[in-house]
C-alpha cells in the first residue's frame, strides 16, 4: 500500500512539473534544505559570495524541516510545490540533503544539481550505506524515491571522503569535484568572543572543553555518569547538543557545567580549549584549530552495527584519543597531546585548498552557471543555422 501511494504521489509531481518546465530559467540559484528552517551557514556565506562576485544572479533559499503530523507534511507537500517553481526556473540547485523533488523528477537538461553534503566528511555512514539498517531506508522505498539521483556535483574536501560520498550518494567518481565547503573559512577567521564571554563569565576562569555529541535519533545521550564525575575544579564543560537533541533532554544544574543553546558550535570552537566529540564530522571541522579532539564513544559497539561508521577509531593514529568511560576520557584530558597524530588526521580528511574555499565554491557555481547557459546558447545557434542552410 505505501509502495502504490508513493508512486501515485510522484506521478502527480509529474504532471504539475510538466508545465513549471516550460518556464523561462532566470540568472537564479536556489538554495534547497530539509535539515534546517533557516538558511544553514554554508549557504549565507556562499550566498553572500556570489552576491559580490556576481550580482545578476537571484539567489533563493528554500529551508523547510520535514516535521511529523498530518498538518505538518500537507505544508510540506505545499512547499515542494514552491520547490519545483524554483528549480524549474533556476540555473543552479545547491542541497545540503536529499531533497524529493529534485530526485524524482526529470529536470531541464541545463539545470545542475550540486549536493552540498550538510558535513564536512562522513566518519558514519548515510544513504545508501545504510540501506536494509534501521537508521536507514529500505531498499524498495529507496528505489522509488529515486534516493539521492540527479546529482551533477557532489563537493567532497578529500580523496578519502569522495570514496564515502560515492558509496553514500550512490555517484561515479567524475561527478565529485573536491573543493572546500564555506564553513572552512568561517571555523579558520578568527571571531568576536566578547559575547560568549558576556554570556558565561566563568569561562574566563578555567580550562574550557566543549562537548559536541552527534544527533541519536530516538535515543537520549548519556550526559549524567559523565557530569557526575567531571572535574569541574579544573575545567568547565561545555555541552552543545544538536538543536533536536535540546528538545528531549533535561539540562543538569551544577557549577562549571553549562549547556548552550545560544552559540553555534563553530563560535564556541574559538574559547575551547579541548574538544570533545564522538561520530561527528565536527571532529574534521575542529581539527583546523589544531585543538586537542577527543573521542567519547560510549555506545561505539551500537554505532558500528548501525548505522555503521567509515572510520575505524582502532586503526587510526587519532584512535588514541578514544574512550569509552569518562573515568579514561578525564585520563586522556590530563595526558600531554601528539599533535602530529592530529595533523597526520587533518591532512587525511582535508586535502583541498583552504584559502578561502568560499571564493572558490562562487567561482566554481557561476562558471557553471555560465558555461551551461553559453552551450545552451551556441547549441541553439548552431542548430538555427543549419535549418537556414537546409543542411
């Protein structure tokens, strides 16, 4: 039955886009993501790049949470309606998800589809990784929703992590193009502190460690044994859950211990002096600060199972730095820290060009923006002058 009102649904997609095809495309870009209801800091900074650079193209952000309930996905089936109006009508569609629309419909041949994957890496496994697991899809539903199909361009900041998106998104290696994601720029620029500061005083007074768990869908993160036995003469600690995580839990009141909801985790990043993570990519992000990362894996025999990881904490150098109890992560805090490990773990997961990957994404967008529509152009000149010749 769900198989029957899935395809039901994508045929009428089909007949609505049909005659939203025939729109004229526009100097657009739309901005497409499910993640978050606001333009995510990848897309403000790209945004704000291609404005300066070119400021003829429109660009358009349509950012939308797909949250549960009967009312909640018939406003969402509204909005995939806005979507489609959009990507028939734009030269460049840049996700940061999978987004249904631009999977199962058949688009202009001049339009581009580029994955700005919402991570820089993927230490767990996604998409089609994750096939047949719980976490993940299954494999007949995949199919129909065309799962992550019409990709042009799938950004990827490393030879390791293409071999991961190419799994994941299901891609040939030549739709990868390695280039940086803005958020290089943003975690690398030194930052205005002064409001964290206002915020959390006592952060001044001791040695701050951030804690930045990844997102357990439906399960609640062992904060309370790690809290209890923090050493909160010695350091604060910080905890960042995932915006979703936030909602479920309830926050421990207790001197040194802060949980922010305030800051995104890139600011905090600037006053940590330790970071602390598990599964997250934010693990590759904050290895640009050359800070000490730490691994809490409490539940890595769970995560191997499912979803699944790409990286094994037992064979990598930066492995050293993983505990399962905070009684051995605290130990690992107190140890004088290998850098080396931490570089040799940063130029595996980073090798593009990080000089302003913000500059180079623009340039990279709107010269394909060009060059589509410039082919476009001579194609259409080319064929008219052959009618004339009768050739």
């Amino acid at each position: 039955m769900k198989s029957i009102i899935i395809n039901i649904g994508i045929i009428i997609l089909k007949i609505i886009y049909l005659p939203l095809k025939c729109l004229k495309t526009k100097n657009q870009i739309v901005y497409i993501s499910r993640q978050f209801n606001h333009a995510n800091l990848d897309f403000k900074l790209l945004i704000n790049e291609i404005e300066k650079i070119n400021p003829r193209y429109k660009n358009v952000v349509l950012a939308k949470r797909m949250e549960k309930g009967i009312v909640n996905n018939i406003k969402y089936m509204l909005h995939m309606l806005k979507q489609m109006y959009y990507i028939a009508t734009s030269k460049i569609v840049i996700l940061d998800s999978y987004c249904i629309v631009a999977s199962v419909l058949k688009h202009k041949k001049n339009t581009k589809i580029i994955q700005m994957w919402h991570a820089l890496g993927a230490i767990k496994k996604f998409g089609y990784q994750t096939i047949g697991k719980q976490s993940g899809a299954d494999s007949k539903i995949a199919e129909l929703m065309c799962m992550h199909k019409n990709y042009d361009v799938v950004l990827a900041p490393s030879k390791i992590t293409q071999k991961y998106y190419e799994e994941a998104f299901n891609v040939k290696s030549e739709k990868i193009k390695l280039i940086g994601l803005p958020r290089i720029d943003f975690v690398l620029t030194k930052k205005d502190t002064s409001k964290i500061y206002a915020k959390y005083p006592e952060l001044q007074q001791k040695i701050n460690v951030l804690y930045v768990p990844t997102f357990r869908k439906g399960k609640k993160i062992r904060l309370h044994k790690l809290i209890q036995e923090f050493d909160t003469e010695k350091y604060n600690l910080i905890i960042k859950l995932h915006p979703l995580d936030q909602k479920e839990y309830e926050y421990i009141q207790r001197p040194g211990i802060i949980f922010d909801n305030i800051f995104n985790s890139y600011e905090l990043f600037d006053i940590a002096d330790k970071i602390i993570t598990d599964y997250s990519s934010l693990a590759i992000e904050a290895s640009l600060l050359n800070k000490p990362i730490y691994f809490y894996t409490y539940d890595l025999k769970e995560y191997e199972q499912d979803p699944g990881l790409n990286f094994n904490y037992f064979k990598e150098p930066i492995g050293k730095y993983m505990a399962k109890t905070p009684k051995k992560l605290l130990r690992l805090l107190e140890e004088e820290y290998d850098y080396t490990i931490l570089e040799k773990f940063r130029k595996e997961y980073i090798t593009v060009n990080t000089n302003n990957c913000t500059n180079q994404l623009a340039k990279y967008i709107l010269e394909l923006a060009e060059n589509e529509y410039k082919e476009k152009i001579e194609k259409k000149y080319y064929t008219d002058s052959k009618e004339k010749l009768n050739i």
